[in-house]
C-alpha cells in the first residue's frame, strides 16, 4: 500500500507542475513591457533559472528572438513573452543554434513579422495545448502508475519499504529515458531537415 500513496504524491507533484507550467497566450500580459518587467515575469515564471538583462539582449542579439519595438522604452510585447517562454522551454532540450534554426522554420527572419509563416501566438497557443496534452497524460496511471515497472519491482522480493523506492527510481528513470529519446528524436529531425 505504500507504493500507491506515494504514487499518489508523484501525481500530486505533477498536477502542481502542470498548473504552474501551463499558460495561455491569453494569460500573458497585454500591455507592452520594459525588459526590467520582462525579466520579473520570467524570473517568477521560472524558478530554477534566472533571467538577466544580458541574457535577452544576447538572444535578440543572435537572432533567436526579435528585437524589441524600436524608440519605445516599453518595446517588449506579449509577442516577446511567448518567444522567450517558447524559448525557455527548448532550453533544456536543445543548443540555442538548435532553437534559432527551429524558429526559422515557421518565422524565417527572426526580425520581419511579414515573413512569418505562423504566427506567435498560433506557435504558442499549440506548444502549451500540447504541453498540457503531456501532462494530463502524465497523471494518467500509465506514466507514474505504471504496472509493468510495478512488476519489475514485484520481481526482486524486497522488503516493502524497499520497493517503495526502488518503484520511485524506477519511475524517474523511466522519464528520464522518455526525455532522452525525445531529446534525441528532436536534436535528429533539426539536423536532417537542415540537411
């Protein structure tokens, strides 16, 4: 029984992740933003990392995301934000050359709105659909319930408080191992299309 309440704990864990992760288009700010605001709003969205002035201009910079409007100090809008959120989430996953080049292929010239193949919020909107997609699926029983890692554990004859955690182990590297294909599948498919 003690697996199931832990199980339980991981979904609880998740359900937490999704509701802080997920964010409609609808729910970034509206009005524009000084990068001071900008840098706020990442910093509270992102608790692990830390945003900086540096950091954005450098990605405008290298052409990753677009300048800001020019000859506004509020030069930052809600196109901005799903930029560097979008961007924010690939960070784990892929090099910035790698996210660059995932960006022109639906934006073209980073910096030229009339050559966007889609538009921000139609890419944002479907990356979030999706992200919420995955966790749903996630505090489903097949990802953190999942019966054949259950099994697996059955099969070593351990004590009960040692199956609880080898359950745990078993479950994030079963994620891990998730990840790390789809890191590899993503890394693959911008290499070949490049090509």
């Amino acid at each position: 029984m003690a697996n199931k309440s832990y199980i339980d704990t991981m979904k609880n864990l998740a359900e937490q992740i999704s509701k802080n992760s997920t964010i409609s288009y609808d729910e970034l700010p509206k009005l524009d933003l000084f990068l001071s605001q900008v840098i706020d709003f990442l910093n509270d969205k992102f608790e692990n990392e830390t945003y900086t002035k540096n950091i954005v201009q450098n990605y405008i910079k290298g052409c990753v995301i677009s300048k800001p409007q020019d000859g506004k100090k509020k030069g930052y809008t809600r196109e901005h934000i799903a930029q560097l959120l979008l961007l924010s989430y690939m960070r784990p996953v892929l090099t910035t050359d790698e996210i660059k080049k995932v960006f022109n292929l639906a934006f073209n010239d980073i910096n030229d709105r009339s050559d966007d193949i889609i538009s921000w919020e139609q890419a944002y909107e479907v990356f979030s659909n999706v992200q919420k997609s995955y966790f749903e699926a996630m505090l489903q029983d097949q990802h953190l319930n999942n019966s054949k890692l259950r099994d697996i554990v059955k099969k070593f004859n351990l004590d009960q408080k040692d199956e609880e955690r080898i359950l745990v182990f078993l479950v994030v590297m079963n994620l891990v191992a998730q990840a790390s294909v789809i890191k590899n599948i993503a890394e693959k498919i911008i290499d070949e299309y490049e090509e």
